[in-house]
C-alpha cells in the first residue's frame, strides 16, 4: 500500500495552485467568546464547486499523463467528488465520467451536468454503483478516482491544512470532519509535518462513528447503516486513509445531530458563511467540550457548502 | 456643508485599521460566465456586526475627543448601523444609546442589546424617535452619530472600496447599492481619487429610487412610502452623501425586485455567502443588462449579511 508523504503534498500544492481558490481564512469573536478559544476557520466551503473535494480532485487528474489524461476519468459518487471531478476534468479538457445513483437528489445531478460531468445513472446499492462503473471503465479505458482512498486525492486534500499553517503561525490544535478520510488524513499528514507539536482531532457524527470506533479498535470497522445529518460523512474509511490516521492523528471526538445543527446555525448567523452539516462537526466538538478546549488557537477547516436551500434544518 | 476627501478616508483607515476585518475579495467563475464579466466581490457582509456600517460607525467612535467620547455616543436606528454604533462604542469602552422603535425585529433589538447598547423604545414613527434621540442627548450630552449624513461616517465607509482597489489592479467600475448614500459617497471618493478612470454606479431598488431620481433632476427628491425587500435601502439621500454622490458618481440604476431575489439567490448559492437582500442590488443590476458591462473588470461591494433566516424570500 503506497502512502502519501507531505512531500506529496508540497508536489500537489504547486500541481494545482492556479486552478484552486486559496480560500480566506476566518474568524468571528462571538464564536471565540462562546467557545473561549481563538478559532481560524479555514474556509473550503468557499473553495470551487463548494468544497475542499477539488483540492483532491483536481491533484488526481492533472497528475495523470497524457496518454492516461486522454482516455478520461471516473468516480461513482452522489455527492461533492463527482463534481470536484468533473470540474477538475473539464479544466483539464478531458472526458469525467460520473455514475450517480438514480435517487440522486435533482440538485446534485444539476451541478455534475454542469460542471460537464458525463452521467450514467444506476440503481442506488453500492454494487449497481461499482459494476457500472466497471463496465465503463472497462469499456472507455478511463482512470478511476476513489473519492478519498486514493494517494493523490489525499495530497490534495492536505494543502488546505498547509495554507492554513502557512497563514497562521502557532496553532495548537487543528480540527476537521471525518467520513471516507481523505481530508483527514491529508490534513494530519501537513499538521504533523508542519507544526509537530500541534496536535489532530476529528470530529465525527454518533450517529455515522466507524472512524471513532476503528480508530478505538486499532482496525477498520465499517459504517453499517449510519444515519445523521451530515449527508458527507456517511461513508466508511479507507484503507489507505485509515493508516495514516491511526498513525497522525491525535483523537476522534463523537457528536449529536443537536450539535452539528446548532453549529451549522452559528457559522450561518454569525459568520454569514453557507456551511453545510459535515462542516458544522468539529465546532459542535468544541461546543460539546468547551472546558476541554478553553484558551487554545484552533483551526478548523471548514469543509464544504452545498445544502439545499428549500431543505435548511433551521 | 462639510464635506469629506480621499485625505479622511486614509486617516479614517489608519484609525480604524486595528478594530475591523480587513474583509476578503472573492469571485466566481459561475456568476462571471453568467454576466459575461470578471466580478470581484467585497465581503462587507464578513466584516463585523455583519455590515459595512461597522467601519463608518469606528471611525465616528474612534475620532471623537477623550471628552467627547467620555459622554457617550447615540443614534436611531433599527438597522445595520445600531449594532455597528454599539460594537465600536462598546471597544472604546464607551455608552452607546439607541433608540429603536418599538416594532422592531427580535433579531435586531438582540443584536443590539448583544454589543451592549442601551436600547430605548419609542413609538415607530420618525418624529417619535428624532425626539427621543433628542431627549437623551439633552440629558447626557452623547454626541449623536447619523447613520450616513456624516463626514466620518463617509470616510470610513469609503475604506471598503480604498482596500478593493488596493488589492484588485484594474477596475473598470465599482458597485454598490444607495440608500442613505454613506457606502455609494465614501466608495465614489475612494475611487474617483484612486483609479480617476474608472466608473462608479449604483444600484437602487425600483421601489425606493429616490437617490436615481434625485440623481436625474440635480436635486434631493425624498423617498414617498418606499417599498422594496432590500430593507437596508428604504433611506432618503442625506445632503453631505447628495453633494457628494452627484460629482462623483457616474449612473444609478433601478432594479426590479425579482431580480434582487434572483441575485440574492445566486451568490447564496454559487458563493456560499450569506448576503442581505440590500446587497444583491448591484448584481441585480448587472442581471438585468448583461450587454451592457459585458467584458469588465468589475468590483462589487457585498454590503451585508443580516437576514432573518427564519425569513427567506426563497
């Protein structure tokens, strides 16, 4: 198994600094007065097609070489990646196909379609998702592109916590959501390197926590019927993913879906940012633990913003 | 009549440096293949309380004489501007005093009350609260602090558009919406003295074009039972911002109301940036006559972001 280095990452940096947003970095003294730290919001939800996923992305397809570039990409995905790919590909003026569930919410399908995205459409299991994929994998010759177990989506996902570091000297701790694990791992993989001493926590919805228990556990246990809100971080992690975390990363906190919403409902009230659940999880960690977090400088990379607005939770 | 220069904005940000965010410049690559311009954004709506009126209301708070200042400050207000006047009140360690008419928001009484303004009720009828505004600086002698017919309150607000042409090279034209006329008279300095060719034009809703009338006829013309979603503008033209707005500034221009909406809409949704209705007025503008500042380089003034989000017009 190749695992990704910070090196990787000061390459991914360079690959796709002129297509990535370098997104601002962010604070709010109410959010600081109710948490009583200093917190820097790293704001990805601002970043291309609304979320940190282009990072990744667009790493995977402008490492390809011409001769793999040109045969196109792939990914089966309902949610950010598909369109960070399709994106990334249409930059790169290549082919990306998406298979997306049929069930897909019309307000995904719009983005991938346009964002030039070539959509097969399957049934909604995992197995319709893969096979079909397959097919036209094997069919079109196309590269395939696992939304986070992947080495180069990894090293894109870590320059977000390389800008933030780079932006902001002496953080003592930096926070972000966990689902597949790519941004995870990418952010703890520049942490470590970066700024030793500084330590990785994750934040993780109860009701979706395989990252929490495998992490608990020392092996992967995979997600088996999550439910929460945060529609991103329903996937189990990767295996790639799960190395490096269990190796870089300090804790996983678990939090309740009153939390993530009362987060959420913060970040849009006094920040005036669009954030979607995913993002709102590492402040609702703090919330839940403020004693635990008094007095630090914490960075939080804020991870995506696309909700639908006719469906807010609040 | 006193009239401020491009001189009192840079002492005004020099003063006021230290207390505000220096506010990010964001685009989209969506809204400018929509308007067939590249748009650059300022992110007053980040800035604190939410608005641009922060800026003007420091620099008022902050220029005020130890003896002045030690007698408080006061305004009415049931807007943006109270809580502005609060915060920097509240940072100089001073009593701001504002007077807000009985019926209105929640949202708004405990924003205010939030800063730490003492708040007094009146009756909602503009005689009531000049009155009443009147009364208390009798009693305490608070130096009253209008919300835009103000020279500091100008300056200051003319430091958004002095730090997006500091950071952004080559504007054709800067944007923002005109109400009471402070953001349109200080942004219409700022870039008349730092860019000489480049074009300043507001945007003003249909329902309350009583700054486009008064643009037309040479003369302040009142606003008569104005009516527009865009609550920030329902304001007539202050003298200072008239005399000012009408040797600097190029064009107003007069948007319907769906097109508010559809702007609003689109920066929510592509930007991922919370934005009042008051604040989508330029980019409305640019919707409804596309042909016309096709192939700019454009700068837009995001002006706010306190909505009530129990209260979306989408």
């Amino acid at each position: 198994m190749e695992l990704p280095s910070f090196k990787n990452i000061i390459e991914a940096h360079h690959l796709i600094k002129e297509y990535i947003h370098r997104t601002p970095v962010l604070t709010s003294s109410a959010i600081n007065n109710i948490i009583g730290s200093e917190i820097f919001f790293k704001c990805e939800n601002l970043q291309k097609t609304g979320a940190f996923k282009f990072r990744g992305a667009c790493n995977a397809v402008f490492s390809l070489t011409e001769e793999e570039a040109i045969r196109g990409v792939g990914t089966h995905s309902s949610g950010n990646h598909a369109a960070a790919l399709a994106l990334a590909a249409r930059i790169r003026g290549i082919e990306a196909h998406i298979v997306m569930p049929s069930n897909s919410p019309e307000i995904k399908k719009k983005a991938v379609a346009g964002y030039g995205g070539i959509i097969t459409y399957c049934e909604p299991t995992l197995q319709a998702r893969e096979s079909t994929l397959r097919n036209i994998a094997e069919k079109t010759g196309i590269v395939v592109v696992h939304p986070y177990n992947n080495p180069k989506v990894i090293a894109g996902q870590g320059t977000a916590a390389k800008e933030l570091l780079e932006e902001i000297p002496h953080i003592d701790l930096v926070m972000c959501p966990v689902g597949g694990g790519g941004l995870l791992s990418g952010t703890a993989l520049s942490v470590k390197a970066i700024s030793p001493l500084s330590r990785v926590i994750a934040g993780e919805p109860s009701g979706a926590d395989d990252a929490f228990r495998s992490f608990r556990a020392g092996f992967i246990i995979p997600s088996v019927q999550p439910k929460t809100i945060a529609d991103g971080l329903l996937t189990s992690l990767g295996e790639i993913n799960y190395a490096i975390i269990s190796q870089n990363v300090d804790d996983i906190i678990t939090v309740s879906e009153e939390s993530i919403i009362k987060a959420m409902r913060l970040v849009w009230e006094r920040m005036k940012l669009i954030i979607e659940p995913s993002s709102a999880v590492p402040l609702a960690a703090l919330l839940e633990n403020k004693e635990t977090f008094r007095n630090l400088r914490i960075g939080i990379i804020l991870s995506g913003g696309n909700v639908d607005l006719g469906n807010l939770p609040f």
